[in-house]
C-alpha cells in the first residue's frame, strides 16, 4: 500500500482522559479512508490530528507520530501553517469568512500568495468553484457575501476554498451531516470525483455514506482503532467481533 | 369550564404584575430624565443660539454678554477630541487584538483586563492633575497636544475594554476555518476578526470619543482655555464642556443662556457622530456573519 499518512504510537490525552490509545494505521494515497465508530469513539480526535487542529483544544497532550509523506508533522521544526495548507479541512458545519463568495475562494490563496496578479487569482476561483460545482449557481453573484448562499451551497464554497490551497490531503468532519440530503449527495459526489488527486479522510457516523464513499475503512471503538483495511474486506468480512457488531447495528 | 381563565390573584400572577409595574417605572424614570436633560438645552439654549454663535470667536466684552461666539471652543473640542480618539485608537486596537488572539483567558490576559478596568474607574479630574504634574516636569505649557494625551489616556481604557468585549464574541468557527486554511493567527486577527467585528469596534471607538469631547476637568489643566482658535499642537484650545461652564458661572444672564447654547451644540455633535457612526457601520455589516 503506498501510504500517504502514517500513525504511530499515537496516545491523546484531554486532561487526564485519554481519547486515543495506541493508534497505529496507514491512510492509503489518493483513496477515500472512511473513519467510522460509534459517537465518543475518538474519530474527531484522530482526524483532528492529522491538521494539528487538536492544539487549539487546551489541554491536550499527544505523543507518538503522525507521517505526512514521511516526515512527522509534529516535530519541532515543522511549521504549521504548512501543515494546515497541504491538510485541508472540510468542517461539519460550513464556515463561511465575513467576506463576499470571491473573496471567500480567494482567502488561501491570499494569504500564501499563491498567485502573481488579478487575472491569475480570478482564474483560480473560477477554477476552484467549477471543480465544486458551485461555478453556474453563482457566476452572476461573486460579490454578494457568502452567507448569502444555501446551506449546501456554502458546504461547497468551503470545499473550493479548501481546493484553492492545493492541498494534497482533505480531511471531513461529517461534512454532510448538517445538509439536507441532496446538498449531502452532491458534496458526496465532489468527493468521489477528487478521490483520484487528493488523499481524503472523512469521519461519518452513518454507516450507509461509509459504505457508499470507502475505498479503505478504519473502525474504531473506545478510543482504539479496532480494525482497519479495505472496505470490500472490512464490510464483507471483518475480522473482529466487535466490527461485526457495529456492521450488523448492534452498537 | 373556567380551569383555563387566569387567576388573576394567585400569588404567581401577582407577583408578574407587580415586577412588570417596577420594570415600567423604571424605565420610565430613565427615559424621562434623558427626555427632560435634551429639553431642558434645547428649550433654553435654542434661543441664544446664532449664526454668529457657531461662526465666530469671542469678540472684546464677549464674557459681559457683547458680540461673538465660541468658534474657538467647537473647533477645539473637535481637534482634542479627534486627536485623543485617534492616539487612543493607534494603542487600543493593537492591545484589544493582543488580549484576544495571544493572552485570550490566562492569568495575564486577566490582569491586564483587570489594569484596564481601574484605569476606566479613575476620574477624570485625577488624569488631569497627573498630566498637568507631568507638564510641569517636562517645562510644558498647556496646549492642545497636552490635551489630547490626557484625553487620548481616560478613552484608551475604554475603548479597549469594550473592543475586548466585543472581539471576545467573535464565533470560533470563522476562526477555526480560517486557521484551517493555513493561516497565522495574526491574519485571522486582522483579516477575520477586525471584519466580522467592525461594527462592535466602530460602537468601542465612539463610547471613546463620546467619552473624550464631553470631559472638561482633564483639559481643564492641560489644555487650558483661548479665545483664539489653536494654529499649533503647542498652544492651549478652548473646549466646549469648559464653555458650557465658564458660561453658566457668569454673573450675566445673557452669558449664561449662551451657556445652554454651547451645551447644546456638545450635545449636537455628540449625536450627529453617533449616527453617522452608526450608519456606516450598518453598511460595513453587509458581509458579517451572522
């Protein structure tokens, strides 16, 4: 397997309670990982590691390390916002910036001064907010601001503005959980479409979208990853009692 | 029937009653008082209120009730006002952005607010005294930088303070987005924070200079009082609150119905600057979020 992101001996605590034990996988390259498990289960937590967002939190503490293309993301010399711009996140709820839809596509772009003049930074958002589909529905209005849009709608503007960085990994936090469902199929289809540049991760609580967007499964009860591999395998034959479990709706 | 009509006389349905009336008088007494202040100006300064009052400086015998107006004192208070507003804006915002995005709630963010909270508490005649000592020291005249230096120290307090408030507010998912996408904490302040804020920062930056035209005892000491209209940072600027009360101390009718007068072009641009403000603002709101 050609891993993108490695775990190992990865333990957080919140305070003196610890959410992740011993989590040791590998997030295949350009392949849709799907993190699933009951709710309480550390799945946030995990996903929440891979973009350093877990030290935003006080009172965390980590040890182990996770490999992005080999190099830890945690050691010291690492600089953040690095690991924030190749390690997109796509967040439950969307978070549009006080801004208008152009500038909200822009915003990444800005800051690592991505682009050299005007032309090649409305190319870009052109670019970024046909690759979410959101280009037609709102050609006509790039300037109004962005809370203007629908739900769903701002779910994808999100997902451009997450794009226009070129990251090379996307993160989900339950993306679709708080659209209705046909914006949840489009962003689910968005996400099929991309699975072939980028490595994506998301963490679902359904197991029916689990099933639908897995190319490789990673379930995990309690704060440990119980069983992780490809999702044929763990779906038609998981190895572990308690994955079984969980699969059949027992948990 | 009847199990669905109020009774009136439980104790529950009293005790609304009765709380309601206090929350009514209450506010009654307020808005009243508010109304008879504004009334009160403009029914007795109205009348001595001229063209003349709001176009020209004192002219000889101006204080026994001759010719002129206070020119000098409107331009003034604007020039110590907007200077001070302005110093104070040049520390407050850095300060305000600071708290939140690096000190946040620790121990030192809270002794920094709790600082701040004194200073607000020390009254203004004290802001005087000190900087009229500090003038001394320092071989100064009273003048209209002096002025606004002191001024510019009782609004930074305040302004802060509120600005603190208000950017403390600010939802953690526009932070967490922005954070997301690589950004420092430092762009998130200036480029998320100060936008999805503007209109709470605008509201902070007027109690500041509402706060800054209105005193009198701090440029009592240290900006003094002229009939001339200030042509340099360093010589002293008359000021309306100190207008309205040499006025209204004269001994001369005429000159203390002038005084009514002043009071009530202070309160005009009070009012004038806080609507304005507050419809600017309304238009910088257009891409907060909700």
């Amino acid at each position: 397997m050609d891993a993108h992101i490695q775990v190992k001996n990865l333990n957080v605590y919140y305070g003196k309670q610890q959410a992740l034990k011993d989590v040791n996988i590998e997030i295949p390259k350009n392949q849709i990982t799907v993190i699933m498990g009951p709710s309480g289960c550390g799945k946030t937590t995990l996903l929440k590691t891979f973009n350093r967002f877990l030290e935003l939190t006080e009172g965390t503490q980590l040890t182990g390390e996770v490999l992005v293309d080999g190099k830890n993301i945690y050691d010291r010399d690492v600089d953040v916002t690095e690991v924030r711009k190749v390690v997109g996140l796509l967040a439950q709820r969307p978070a549009p910036l006080p801004m208008s839809i152009f500038d909200n596509v822009l915003y990444g772009m800005n800051i690592h001064r991505m682009k050299k003049d005007r032309r090649e930074y409305k190319d870009a958002a052109r670019h970024y907010l046909e690759i979410a589909g959101l280009w037609d529905e709102v050609q006509n209005r790039l300037h109004d601001p962005a809370t203007s849009l629908s739900i769903g709608q701002q779910q994808r503007l999100c997902l451009a503005r997450g794009l226009a960085v070129e990251p090379e990994i996307i993160l989900g936090d339950e993306p679709t959980s708080a659209l209705d469902p046909i914006s949840s199929q489009n962003i689910e289809s968005r996400l099929i479409e991309l699975k072939q540049q980028y490595t994506t991760v998301i963490v679902t609580h359904t197991l029916r979208q689990a099933k639908r967007l897995g190319d490789y499964v990673i379930y995990m009860y309690l704060g440990e990853v119980i069983e992780a591999g490809p999702a044929k395998e763990v779906f038609n034959n998981p190895q572990h009692e308690r994955t079984r479990a969980y699969l059949e709706g027992q948990i | 029937m009847g199990f669905l009509t109020k009774k009136r006389w439980q104790r529950r349905h009293l005790v609304e009653t009765f709380m309601k009336f206090i929350m009514r008088v209450s506010l009654f007494i307020v808005a009243g008082s508010l109304g008879l202040i504004l009334w009160i100006v403009v029914v007795r300064g109205l009348p001595s209120l001229s063209w003349e009052m709001v176009s020209q400086i004192p002219k000889g015998g101006y204080y026994m009730g001759k010719g002129g107006g206070i020119l000098n004192a409107i331009i003034g208070s604007l020039y110590l006002a907007a200077g001070g507003t302005l110093l104070a804006m040049i520390f407050s915002v850095p300060i305000a952005i600071y708290l939140k995005t690096y000190l946040g709630d620790s121990k030192w963010g809270q002794y920094v607010r709790l600082s701040l909270d004194v200073l607000w508490g020390i009254p203004s005649i004290v802001y005087g005294a000190f900087g009229f000592a500090l003038m001394i020291s320092l071989g100064m005249r009273a003048s209209l930088l002096a002025g606004i230096i002191i001024l510019a120290f009782i609004e930074l307090p305040i302004m802060t303070r509120a600005m603190d408030e208000v950017i403390r507010r600010m939802p953690e998912d526009l932070e967490h987005a922005a954070l997301a996408l690589g950004s420092t904490k430092f762009e998130v302040a200036l480029r998320i924070v100060t936008r999805q804020m503007l209109p709470g920062i605008t509201t902070a930056i007027l109690l500041g200079f509402g706060r800054g035209i209105g005193d009198a005892a701090s440029v009592l000491f240290t900006a003094g009082y002229t009939d001339r209209i200030p042509t340099s940072l360093m010589r002293p600027t008359a000021s309306l609150p100190l207008a309205v009360f040499f006025q209204l101390s004269s001994p001369y009718p005429e000159v203390r119905e002038r005084g009514y007068a002043a009071a009530l072009i202070l309160t005009v641009i009070v009012l004038v600057v806080s609507f304005s403000s507050r419809w600017l603002s309304a238009r910088l709101n257009k891409y907060t979020v909700k």
